[in-house]
C-alpha cells in the first residue's frame, strides 16, 4: 500500500484505528494558564502548532481563518491592554482571525465572484478558526506549554483589528495567551453528559434536573467563596449582574455587529 497522503507532511499519521496516542489523558487533564514563566516558544515549536492547525478540518478545505503571532515588544504590551491586561506574563499571543480577504483576493486573481462577506461564511469561518485554535492550544499542551483563551477578544474587536492591521475582510475572533506555565491552576469543575448529552432528541430537563445537573457547579468551594465575595444569592446571579449583565451584553454586541459592517461580513 502506498504510504503518501495528501497532507503536507507527505505521510499518513502512524496511528491504526483503535490505537491510543495520549490525547484522552491530554484533554481530560486541562488547566487554563494564566501566568507563565520568561522563556519564549521559538520559532521552530510555533510552526509545528501552527501546522497542527492548520490540519484541522474546515470547510471546503477553503481555510478562511488565518493566525497572528504577537511576540515583540512594545505590540505585546499593547495587545495585552486590549485585553484588561490578562495573562501580562505571556511570552506569545496568539489572535485567531475569520479571513475571507485572502479567499476574495484568490477570487479576484480568477476573475471570479467574491461571495463570502455574509453571515453564512462568518460563522462558517468562525467554526474553521475554532477548530484550528484548538488544535493548536492541544498540541501546545502536548509540548509543555500552557495557554488561556481571552473571550476579551469580542469586546474590543475593532481595537485589536486596527493595533493588528487587519484589513477589510479579516475580524480577530480567538485570543490565545500562551508560554511555558508558572503556576498550577486548579482543574475547573465542568458539567457533567447528564447536562450535556442528549440521545437521539434534545431533552429539556426539568427544574430538579437542572438543580442536579449543575450541582457540581453550585457545590464548587471556589464558586461558593465567589458568591460570598460578590455578595451575591448564588453563582449563578455571579454572571448575570457582575461579570456578563444585560446592558454590557447589549452594548458589546451593538459594536460588534457594527464592526462586522464595516469589515465586509455583513453584506446581505
């Protein structure tokens, strides 16, 4: 049997179906790291990540995302403002791009339309970037590395955009602040498949179901000593008064969708 394949490697992955690589115990053991030590990841290691990547499935093998490494100074420390000076001690940002500028300029070199300014492709982009991230932050992670997502990035999306020079087309959706770990964050608790999976049809769950189901979240030590710091009746009221409330939501989607306009992606 022929063992070339068609990606860029030039061979097919080693693995036969069934066989275990590690990525279970990888995955389950996750931390977000938020504080990391001096060393830089070089260059070397941040194509392997990125090649990862760009393995990801997408649509249309299309790649309507494109990746920006921020190392240098002073575009780092500005970067990091931009997200309320998150993760200050990470050596590379990572901002993870929805790009239909470079597939309408490839249209414009066949003399062919440029269709993909819409919401359809925006979300379709969105997924593809989504998947490329990950795969980039779980083989980071197999190399030693540590990472945070910035949900930051949906805030001053029009900020980052124009510190990064992103032209009309290209919208920064992931945040990524990633390096070598300096701290041992705990495990966040997570909800479990009782929440989570649904067989065959979705299932809404009852009010004791729902109570059962997010216990694990309600019970946490750490979420009940955020309740108690925020003086708030539970963990829940934590997200919808204090760090996410209607009228931030409201106010933070009004100038994004307008970015969306003004990038292009809106046009329908």
């Amino acid at each position: 049997m022929n063992s070339k394949g068609n990606d860029s490697l030039g061979t097919r992955s080693p693995l036969l179906p069934g066989e275990g690589s590690g990525v279970r115990p990888l995955l389950l053991a996750h931390r977000s790291v938020r504080k990391f030590t001096s060393q830089s990841v070089d260059d070397a290691l941040l194509a392997e990540l990125v090649e990862c990547g760009i393995r990801a499935s997408n649509t249309g093998n299309m790649q309507l995302y494109s990746v920006i490494a921020t190392t240098q100074e002073p575009l780092r420390s500005e970067l990091c403002k931009l997200h309320f000076g998150q993760c200050a001690t990470a050596p590379l940002w990572l901002t993870v791009c929805v790009d239909v500028a470079r597939y309408h300029h490839y249209c414009r070199v066949n003399q062919c339309d440029e269709p993909y300014g819409n919401l359809l492709w925006f979300i379709s982009a969105l997924v593809d970037a989504s998947l490329c991230a990950q795969n980039i932050c779980v083989a980071a992670e197999d190399k030693g590395l540590g990472f945070c997502y910035l949900g930051t990035v949906n805030y001053n999306t029009r900020q980052i955009a124009e510190l990064l020079q992103c032209p009309k087309g290209v919208v920064p959706v992931i945040a990524i602040a990633m390096g070598y770990p300096d701290e041992e964050p705990r495990r966040s608790e997570r909800l479990g498949q009782d929440a989570i999976l649904h067989r065959e049809t979705y299932h809404v769950p009852s009010d004791d179901e729902l109570v059962a189901s997010h216990r694990v979240r309600d019970d946490d030590p750490f979420n009940k000593r955020m309740v108690e710091e925020n003086g708030t009746r539970n963990y829940c009221e934590i997200f919808t008064t204090k760090r996410y409330p209607r009228e931030m939501n409201t106010a933070v989607s009004r100038d994004l969708l307008q970015f969306l306009r003004d990038s292009g992606m809106w046009d329908f």
